[in-house]
C-alpha cells in the first residue's frame, strides 16, 4: 500500500493527469445524463447543440488525459533506473511495476576498440540498452607476459576484463576484485581474472564459450566478447621503410627516427575471429568504432579476417568516435580526417558511415598539461577524407576525468542514440516500442542534466554568499571604522540634521505635556 501512494507525490507528475481524465469522465457523464432527460418536443437547437459539445469535449479530454498519462508512465519506468543522479527523490518515483526487460527492446549496438576510450563508450550505452556487443581483442601485442599468465598459462584478457568492468549493472567491487593479486604464499603473485577465466574454460573447454559464460556469471549488461582465439602480434611500417615489431617500441622508435606511421598489420594475417564475432556484426543496428589508439587499439580488431568485411556488408549505422587529443609517437598533428583517412587506407570505404567529433572547447590548463608530453587537440579538419560519403557530427562529448582530458561517457551515449532515434524517424518508426523507450530516455536525460546545472548553479551561489558572510565588512572599514565615523560627526550637515532631530523631539515631548 505503501507504494500506491508513491504515485501521487508531487515529483510523479501523475496527478494533473488523473485530474484530467476525471474531468473528462464527468462532462461525458453529465452529457449522457442530460440525453435521458432531454425533451425532443420542448427542446431547441441550442440545447441539442449544447449537450453534443459537452459530450465531444469530455470524450476529447479524456483521450488527451489517457495519453500523456501512459506518456508520463512510461517516462517514470525510464527514469526509475538511472544511477547518475546523487539526490533521485528529486528527480523521479520508484516504479512498483517496472521491470528492466524494457532495455531488452533497446538498439543492438556493437562496440569494437580497446583501452579506455572502448570502456568509456560501453559505460554510457548501457544506460539504454541491453543489447550491447564488446568485441575486444586478446592479444598483448608482443607485451611482456605477467607472471600470472606465466604460471597458468592463460591468454591476455586485460582488455576482457576492463570491458565487463565497464558493463556491470550496478557500480559495485568488480573490478577490485578481477584485478586482485592474491597474497596467500601458495597462489602469492596470481591475478583473480586469470584464475577465474581458467577455471570457466576448463568448465567449458573452450575459451570463447568461457568468456560467453562469464558474461552470465558476472551478471553484466550485453556480452563481451574476444575478436580472435589467436595469439596476434602488431608491427608498424614505418614511412621510411623501417619495421617496429613490438607495440610498446612504436611510439619510441618514430619519435627516434623522426617520420610517420605509413601502415600497421597483424599476423598472422589470416587470424579468424572468434565464433559469434561475424554474427554479432551482422545483426547490430549500429557499430560504434573507437575511440581510443589509432593504430594499437582500434585498427588491428578490423584487421582480423572478415571483421571489416561483415562491417562494410551490415545495414547497421556505423559510427567512428574520434580522439580528442593526439597521441605523441603514433597520431602527431593529426586531425579528424587524417585519422578516418588511416580507417579507410586500412580497411577501404564504407568502413564508416558518421564520425563523431568534439567542439574542442577544453580547459586550456589541461590542454597545456597534454602540449607538455607532446600531446594536442585533434584538430577539425573535415576537407581532405578520402571518402566524401562520411556525414560528420560536432558534439560537445570531453570531460575532465582525474586531472585528464576524456570523452564523457554520458553524452558520448547519448549521442549515438539519438543518431539511432534520428534513423528510426526517418523509417517512420515513430510508434515503435523502441523509437519510444529511446526517445522518452532521451528526454529524461537533458531534463536531469538541466537539473544537475541548476543544482550546481545554487550551489555556487550559495557558496558565494557563505564567503560574503565570512568575509563580513571590508579590511578598510574594519581598520578606519572610527575615523570614518568621527569624519562624519564632524562633518556640519550632519551636526545640523542632528540638531534638527532633537528639536523635533524636544517639541514632540512638550505637546504630549499639554
């Protein structure tokens, strides 16, 4: 009983609703009683006239009301699940009915990349949809091997791991725990992930299906799932013919040699990808391309056999997330075409359908701090892609995350389904369950954005005159406060007010007397 109530507490909006719906069932009622009680043979036109517009408006109002009333509901289921905001009782109500399988209905989206920029983008969409697809790869890239993977023999699974993190329906202890090194002396230098990952593939005697099943376990929103089996190794070559075979050497070695990355590859170069890999491409609604390191994170999952293919093929809308900062030693003066012109060199046209891309209004103190290390804002040329059929998209989507420049999750999301809500629009789409769901989200989301300003606003103000107050009086009033008032006292205008207020006074008194 107790939830019934919740429904008509102020921050619900439901009751102007229900007030409307009830006046619409009171002028249809008063109209139908008005019809039983109607004489035809004394009756006029205007009676007639009357009781008919009764009728139409009650039954026009009571429409109106039934839809923004479902509208508002489902606003509420919406709403109901979002984590962002600190203080929700201002915001929203705790549905009774809703149920989560609502996302179930979300956009099918695949994320392919690696590092942080992947699990940046994988942390804002499941805010919306459950249908989520991570294809990361496996490989450490000719990386020194841990000690762990020594002893267990395990594959690589960093960027595994950082993506269910990402992933987890709730922020709770994930990723303390699949990072944590046991201290025990008989498991003393073991990672938790790799003890965990082997023991779900001796259960299933297959990796792929261990990462498939770890998904349920972990009990993530989407899947995660590994680009190849195969242990792939990157190298660059270079523009002057030299060749770095080692990931962690190619920032180092062109900065020493003073040219530029012409091309990076794989091998083998005729790696598979993993089972579910092809079909998850296949059947996405959109793919979403980086962000993260050009040519270490992002390319090489497209180089892997039939992944840029399928991408090419898919009716999906696919969408390249560009850098905001340069990377010093593999993307130096590069900007926004230069790096779609490194996708497309690599995996040919049709690769990318949308490049998304920030306004670059950073805080010039962080971006000194970037300038320092060589680093600098991607600078937005748009003019020279090879392939004039890319739409772009200028969108504010940086924060400032740990004293470092990011892609903000939240608005990098939100961008991307709005693209989708935008393309179910022009399908005429408009009633479709998940044209709704989205759209409302959409909604929801700007609204309490606005609302997290306003209360960031008060908060400023507020702190402003808390100072004031400290600050009380000015030093120099405080210090020359009796000067100043012995100049005043001196001063003849004001002896001669004084003197005018105590005749006045005087003259009060002695009418009172009399």
């Amino acid at each position: 009983m107790k939830g019934f109530f919740e429904w008509f507490k102020s921050s619900a909006k439901m009751k102007r609703w229900m007030l409307v719906i009830l006046v619409g069932v009171v002028l249809i009622c008063y109209s139908i009683a008005q019809i039983l009680v109607y004489d035809a043979v004394d009756a006029t036109i205007w009676a007639l006239g009357k009781i008919i517009l009764t009728f139409v408006s009650g039954f026009l109002i009571l429409v109106f009301g039934i839809v923004f009333l479902n509208k508002r509901t489902l606003e509420l289921f919406v709403e109901s699940t979002d984590e962002r905001m600190g203080n929700k009782k201002k915001v929203n109500v705790k549905s009774l009915i809703f149920n989560k399988k609502v996302y179930d209905k979300g956009p099918n989206i695949v994320v392919i990349g690696g590092g942080t920029g992947l699990n940046t983008v994988l942390s804002g969409l499941k805010n919306y949809t459950s249908n989520i697809t991570a294809i990361v790869t496996v490989s450490d890239y000719g990386e020194q091997i841990t000690n762990s993977r020594r002893e267990l023999g395990t594959l690589p699974i960093d960027d595994i791991k950082d993506s269910m993190v990402a992933l987890e329906a709730k922020k709770g202890e994930m990723g303390k725990i699949l990072s944590h090194e046991f201290k025990a002396p008989k498991l003393r230098g073991l990672s938790f992930a790799d003890v965990f990952f082997l023991g779900m593939k001796e259960i299933s005697n297959d990796f792929s299906e261990a990462v498939v099943k770890s998904n349920e376990v972990l009990n993530i929103v989407g899947r995660v799932l590994p680009v190849t089996l195969e242990a792939i190794k990157i190298s660059a070559e270079l523009d002057n013919g030299y060749v770095v075979n080692e990931k962690s050497r190619i920032s180092e070695v062109v900065l020493d040699k003073i040219t530029q990355i012409n091309r990076v590859y794989i091998s083998p170069t005729n790696c598979r990808p993993a089972p579910g890999v092809l079909e998850a491409i296949a059947n996405a609604d959109s793919i979403i391309i980086g962000p993260g390191s050009l040519y270490t994170n992002v390319i090489p999952n497209l180089l892997v056999t039939g992944v840029a293919k399928a991408i090419k093929e898919s009716k999906a809308i696919k969408i390249y997330v560009s850098n905001i900062m340069t990377e010093h030693g593999q993307t130096d003066d590069y900007s926004v075409s230069d790096h779609i012109n490194a996708l497309i060199d690599h995996c040919g046209e049709g690769i990318i359908d949308y490049c998304l891309y920030d306004t670059g209004e950073v805080v010039p103190e962080y971006i000194k701090r970037y300038n320092k290390e060589g680093a600098f804002l991607v600078e937005q040329d748009l003019e020279n892609v090879k392939c004039k059929k890319v739409k772009f998209i200028q969108k504010n989507i940086s924060a400032i995350a740990d004293g470092k420049i990011r892609h903000d999750a939240n608005l990098v999301a939100s961008s991307v389904i709005e693209l989708i809500c935008n393309d179910l629009k022009y399908e005429d789409k408009q009633n479709d369950p998940q044209y709704v769901m989205l759209n409302n989200k959409l909604k929801s989301d700007k609204r309490i954005e606005r609302l997290k300003k306003k209360q960031s606003r008060m908060k400023k103000r507020e702190k402003y005159r808390k100072d004031k107050r400290e600050r009380g009086t000015s030093k120099f009033s405080t210090k020359y406060s009796e000067r100043i008032k012995s100049i005043k006292e001196s001063d003849p205008k004001v002896r001669e007010r004084k003197l005018q207020a105590e005749r006045m006074k005087r003259r009060s008194r002695s009418r009172g007397k009399n």
